[in-house]
C-alpha cells in the first residue's frame, strides 16, 4: 500500500498470532490524532520469524506495542492463543503476557535502573510464583543469554553495556518460558560486532526455547537474515508481506523496491543510486489520500490518489523442505566470563556463511538456524498492495530494478 486488506493470511493450524485491522491512533489537541498505524493485518506461524521493517516513524514499534495491549489499540483484532486479546479483562492480559514478551527498542532504558539484574530477571518468577531472584532459574538464564551470573547478577543497569542490558532484557523476557517474543530493534542502538552476538544469541535461544518471533527494525539487511518472512510497512500501513529470499530478491511493490536501492553498497567505487527514496515521510497526522505512498511513488497515477489498493497475493512460490538444525542451535553458549561469555567475543561468532549484506551490517546465519517444521506452505504467500497490477520485479538487480520499473534516471 500502502493500502489494506487480509487476502495474505494464511489458513493454517499453526498460526500463533494473527493481527487482523490493527488501527492505533493517538489524540492530539483541537480534534486531531496520529494516525499511526491503520489497519494492518498480519499472521506468524508456530516457530516462524516475522521482520517488520520501515523507515523511522512508521509505526513498526507501536505495532509491537499494540500487539502487547501497551497501550491498547483502537481498534482490530490481536487473536493470540485462540483469544483477542484486545477483548480481555486487565487480569487474562497480564496472564497473557507471560506467553507473549517484548524487548524494547533502548535496552538501558528499558531496564528499572534502581534494581539489580538478578531482581530485574526475577521479576516474572516474582510475580507469578512468588520466586526471589535466588531461585536457580536466575542464574541459568544469566548464563544462557552469556552473563557471569556471580558478576553481573548484583550490578546495576548503569555499570553495565548496552550490549549487556540487551542480555539483561532478553533473559528478563525468556524466564517466564513465552511462545511469542516481539523484539522492537534490539540491536540497533548497539556497535556491529556486539550486534552479531546479539543476533547469534537470538537465534539460538529462538530455537532452544522454540519461539516465534517478531523482529523489527529498520536494518534491512539484518532483517533479512534472521526472518523467514517480512512485512514492509510505509505510514502506519503494509505495502508488501513476503518470503524473506523472494522478497529481496524480487520486490513486488515500488516502496519495497525503493528502499532495497536505497541500502548502501560495500564498494567504495559503486556509484550512488538514484533510485532510492526521496523526499519525506508525510505526516501521520494528515496522511495523503488513497495509496499513501502516492506522494512519492515514481509510479503513482490519478487512480493512486483516489482509491486506496487493497492487499492482492502474489502468485504461490514453492513449497520449500529446509534441513533441519544441527543441534538445535543449543550449546553455542559455553561457560560464562567476566560480565559476557568469551565465546559470545567478537572473535568468536562463527558466521557459517557471509550475508553478502551491504557495510555496516552485523546479521551472521550460522549453523542450526534453521528451524524444525519448516516443510510447509508458510514460505509461499506473498502479497502487496499497489494498483499497478502490471508491476513485476524483473531478474536484474533491485538497483537496475528500481532504476527502470520507477522510472529513475539511468
Ligand atoms: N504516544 C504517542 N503519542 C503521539 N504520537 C505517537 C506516540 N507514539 C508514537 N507516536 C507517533 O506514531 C508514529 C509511529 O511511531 P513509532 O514509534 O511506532 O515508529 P517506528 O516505526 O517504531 O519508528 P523508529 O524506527 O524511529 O523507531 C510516529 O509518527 C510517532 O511520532
Ligand atoms: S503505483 Fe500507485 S498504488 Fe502503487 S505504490 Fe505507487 S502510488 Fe501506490
Ligand atoms: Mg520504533
């Protein structure tokens, strides 16, 4: 779109979370609001990694809230456990949210800075079985996200690392054992090498504690590696929901092809593209009538202004059996250091395989990745919104693509 519509959910037992007309709009004076993200609708099957990416203010991290009833939505459907949770009283919500958690985009702030890791982890425990935070379980987790538990259990927020309170969250979010994890741009406020371990970590611990996730941030190529598929969202609604390899690799709407072009190239001698986005995102307040892409779309036509395009699925991509993981993924964590476990080092990553992803990017897939179960359709669906039925991603590359189908100088 930008536009709406639900013809890309899937009907399938496996789905864990299935938000349907998601509308979250916050009141200003004089009558106005924020329309901040308006009816978007998504699905995650049971293990499966939806990456939602955006440029900044496009709602990536309200939908991440909303879908935690923080605060609650205007209005559409969070289906969670057979239940809308939009619906539940404030006691089934806060029993809900031990199987649904998030980690917040600033990983200090986030964190009570006046009470020690080991009572921040012990929160949930705390809470809902009257555990303290000498309860074994405390430290196991330490360990498990990478933490000394003796050395960094009695220390503050403050005397610790971004990349250390990123640990603090993750294992304050796993203790209570959710299904679901929202992770709000968990490792962009964090230098590169330590967001590799942070990725690493997360991908191990998604398939040791066999999570589904949703992962969001506007790092394109990290975004890429850790999800099976991702949903582009542009002023607070989806443009395109795809497969994540089919999706860079044939974008099926102008907005999805603009930002692929617009990721830098890790070669000093590649000339800068033009086909990447102009102008600015328009305001959430007064969004632009029909498609709300039109305002910068090189495409846009007078049909865009008028009605707005509805979510049309692609044509089915095949059905793919991945390997399973070696391992699981568990047991790349070994015996904890001081403050961090060594292994998590910089040195010590092992990247199984280069991303081929643009500088500056930190995603690593290593072995054991890959999730079990993942032999069905939910690779297959795809779909965008855009008028221009006619709009096909052709075999070149997403810059010489987006060059020529937007219509940018060459
Ligand atoms: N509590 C609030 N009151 C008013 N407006 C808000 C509030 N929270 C978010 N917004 C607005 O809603 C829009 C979406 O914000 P959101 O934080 O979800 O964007 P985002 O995609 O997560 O951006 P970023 O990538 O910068 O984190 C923005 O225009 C933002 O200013
Ligand atoms: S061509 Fe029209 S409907 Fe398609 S993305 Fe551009 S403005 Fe939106
Ligand atoms: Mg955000």
């Amino acid at each position: 779109m930008a536009g709406s519509g639900t013809a890309h959910l899937r009907d399938q037992d496996d789905i864990v979370l299935r938000v349907e007309g998601l509308v979250v709009e916050f009141p200003l004076e004089k009558g106005q609001k924020v329309h901040a993200v308006s009816g978007i609708s998504f699905d995650i099957a049971k293990g499966e990694t939806l990456g939602l990416v955006g440029e900044s203010g496009c709602g990536k991290s309200t939908t991440g809230r909303a879908i935690m009833q923080a605060p609650r939505p205007t209005g559409g459907k969070i289906l969670f456990d057979d239940k809308d949770l939009s619906g539940l009283s404030a006691d089934e919500l806060r029993r809900s949210r031990t199987k649904l958690q998030m980690i917040y985009q600033d990983p200090i702030s986030s964190l009570n800075p006046r009470r020690r890791v080991k009572d921040i982890v012990a929160e949930g425990l705390s809470i809902w079985e009257g555990k303290g935070s000498d309860d074994p379980r405390v430290n196991d987790m330490l360990a498990e996200v990478g933490l000394d538990p003796e050395r960094a259990g009695s220390r503050r927020p403050h005397e610790m690392s971004g990349g250390q309170c990123q640990r603090v969250s993750i294992a304050r979010s796993l203790i209570m054992r959710p299904e679901v994890l929202i992770c709000d741009e968990p490792v962009s406020a964090l230098d590169v090498s330590v967001q590799a371990q942070i990725l690493n970590l997360l991908e191990d611990l998604k398939a040791e504690y066999n999570l589904t996730m949703v992962f969001i941030a506007h790092d394109l190529a990290v975004v890429k590696n850790i999800s099976d598929r991702v949903a582009v969202m542009y002023l607070g609604k989806i443009c395109e929901v795809a497969p994540s390899d089919q999706l860079y690799a044939q974008p099926a709407h102008p907005y999805t092809a603009a930002l692929l072009a617009s990721i830098p190239e890790p070669d000093p001698d590649a000339k800068h593209s033009d086909a990447g986005l102009g102008g600015e995102l328009p305001s959430p307040v007064d969004p632009p009538s029909g498609c709300r892409f039109r305002t910068r779309c090189p495409r846009a036509a007078d049909l865009c202004a008028g009605e707005e395009p509805q979510m049309r699925r692609g044509r089915p991509g095949p059905v793919r059996r991945l390997p399973l993981p070696a391992g699981g993924g568990a047991g790349t964590r070994g015996r904890p250091g001081d403050g961090v476990d060594p292994r998590l080092s910089p040195a010590a990553p092992t990247a199984a395989e280069p991303t081929g992803s643009p500088v500056g990017s930190a995603a690593v897939v290593r072995p054991g990745s890959v999730r079990p179960g993942q032999d069905r359709d939910t690779r297959s669906v795809s779909a965008r919104t855009c008028c221009q039925a006619s709009w096909q991603a052709s075999a070149q590359s997403p810059k010489a693509r987006s060059k020529k189908e937007c219509g940018a100088p060459s």
